[in-house]
C-alpha cells in the first residue's frame, strides 16, 4: 500500500508542528544508563516516560545523535516508555575500532537486552542508519524476541550511493565516485554557519524546511566528530541488506520524502515491495531525508498507530 501524505502543520492538542522545545524540556531522560556491545563498546542509553507505558525504541541515523529524536521523545514519552541510544562513535558513545553491519546489529540487541524484560515487546523505529540497523538484526534471534512492530524513516538496504542524488548529474560511474568521495571525505564540517546550513539543508532537507530545523539537523551532524563520519561512510558505501528485509517478518511501516537525495524514494518503494509484511508507505511530497524532524508529528503518530495496533493489541490477546 502506498499513499502520499502532507505534513501537518498543527495538532489538534494546539502543539506546534515544528518541533521546537516547549517551555519544559522533557528530553530530559527518566534515567540514563549503559548497554555493553558484544565486543565490549559501552553504548549511551537513554529512558524516557514511565517504566509501565508501552516501550518504543528509536535508532538514529549517521552523523546524528538521541537529539535527533527531540521531537518524537518529547511527545511520546507522556504515555509511552521511550528509549533512544546512540550509535558507536555517535552522541555520548565512543568511537569503536570496529564499525559495519554486524556492530549495528550487535548494538542494537545489547540496548534491547538491558532495557526491555526477557519476551518484552517494543516498536522500534530507525531513522536512516538506524533503519539500516533495523534491517541488519531482522534475522537475529534477540530482536525477532522483542520486535513486535517497525517503522523504517529514509533508509536504504543497498546501492546508497549509486542511486543518491546529492549531486545533480546523470546516474552512472562518474556520479558514483563523485557522491562516494563527497559523502566519505575526511574534511571537517567546522561551524555551522549560514553557507553550512545551506549546504546541509540542499543535501539533506526540503525546500521548505524551517530555518529552526535546519539550524537544529546542523548542529546534531556538526557535532559528529568527523573520523566516525568517514568510518562509517565506508559501511554505508558497501550496504549490502536486502536479506534483512526479507527477514524482517513484523509489521513493518515505511516513510519517505519525495525529495530525498540521500536516500531517494526508489528504496523505500523496493523495501516496501520486499518486506512480508508491509503496513503502509508514506510518500511525504517536498519533505527531504530527515524526515522525523521535518515532519514531526506524523512520524510519532506513524509510532502511535503501530503501539496502539500491535504492541497493545497484543499484550491484551
């Protein structure tokens, strides 16, 4: 199924829409903790929400951080237990010596494991790498025990970077190793200024985006040190997950901006086509690759429709 959605501009609560903090910051975690890998990596953890709700697990993407998530954890956490972590070599997490799918994997079961009970169920959405993430642990036994349901936001399984249109040429070789380059250079990013958060919003935004979101994706990116950025650009360069989709057996639901350059709508729409079970894709008309900030309230309504059809529905059978 696949249906275009516009991004609404207000809830009926009266919050804005655009994800800006409200006068209390309830980011502020419930509590913090740590998860150890398989191979040792301390992962920072975060808990929001109360110990009882319904449990949501959010996974980041590349060069992004738990900060990345400010929207969805500040509405969600009201009446849902949220827990975001970030990425090895992201955020509060130290860089690792070992970076590729498998860690993605590994990271993400060791977070599953020390914050949700033996035979506990969660959604869990990824974002970008973090839906990459999602795709790598499909076929793992851990997370198949506490995956009942899966949001998959501007993400690829394979060809990142043969099929990106960051750089507006013809697809072919030379666009190829020019994206591969670009998107792998070692260059700092150095402050976010005004050329900056043009740059970042042509590569990873849409033409409308509001200057406070632009200003915040700028700042999250920026902040990751850029030897992780280069690491892991290589990981992405070599994607190769079209098997964790076909693994990937629990509702699954898939969101994506027309105007993603780094993650062009073609893969969701091959995603969705694989996936057992595909609940829905959502073409966001004009909204680009970060989409969880860009449209904030319908991807933590996306999350809610999944808790309250799966997650609840189940506990209850």
């Amino acid at each position: 199924m696949t249906s275009s959605a516009e991004p609404s501009s207000a809830e009926p609560s009266g919050k804005a829409s655009s994800g800006k903090p409200s006068g209390k910051d309830s980011r502020v975690p419930s509590r913090e903790l740590t998860a150890v890998s398989a191979d040792g990596t301390l992962l920072h953890v975060e808990v929001h929400g109360p110990e009882t709700a319904p449990a949501v697990v959010l996974a980041h993407g590349w060069t992004c951080s738990t900060a990345f998530w400010a929207a969805q954890i500040r509405d969600l956490a009201a009446d849902h237990r949220v827990i975001a972590y970030d990425q090895r070599g992201h955020g509060r997490t130290l860089p690792s010596q070992a970076c590729s799918t498998d860690t993605l994997a590994d990271d993400l079961e060791a977070v599953l494991a020390a914050t949700l009970a033996p035979g506990e169920k969660a959604v869990i959405a990824g974002h970008s790498m973090g839906g990459m993430t999602v795709l790598a642990a499909a076929g793992r036994v851990a997370f198949q025990e506490h995956a009942v349901a899966v949001l998959l936001c501007s993400t690829g399984a394979s060809g990142l970077v043969a099929e990106s249109t960051v750089l507006p040429l013809r697809p072919g070789p030379l666009r190829t190793w020019l994206t591969r380059h670009i998107l792998g250079s070692r260059a700092p990013l150095g402050p976010v200024t005004p050329v900056a958060k043009r740059i970042l919003k042509y590569a990873t935004m849409g033409a409308g985006s509001a200057p406070h979101m632009v200003d915040a994706c700028a700042r999250i990116v920026h902040a990751c040190p850029r030897k992780v950025r280069h690491t892991w650009s290589h990981v992405l360069n070599l994607l190769d997950l079209d098997h964790g989709v076909r693994e990937l057996r629990v509702p699954t639901a898939v969101i994506v901006g027309s105007g993603d350059r780094l993650t062009p709508p073609v893969h969701a729409r091959r995603i969705a086509a694989a996936l057992p079970h595909c609940v829905g894709l959502t073409e966001l008309p004009g909204l680009g690759h970060m989409t969880p900030v860009e449209a904030p309230d319908l991807v933590t309504g996306r999350i809610r429709e999944l808790v309250t059809t799966y997650a609840q529905l189940k506990e209850g059978a």
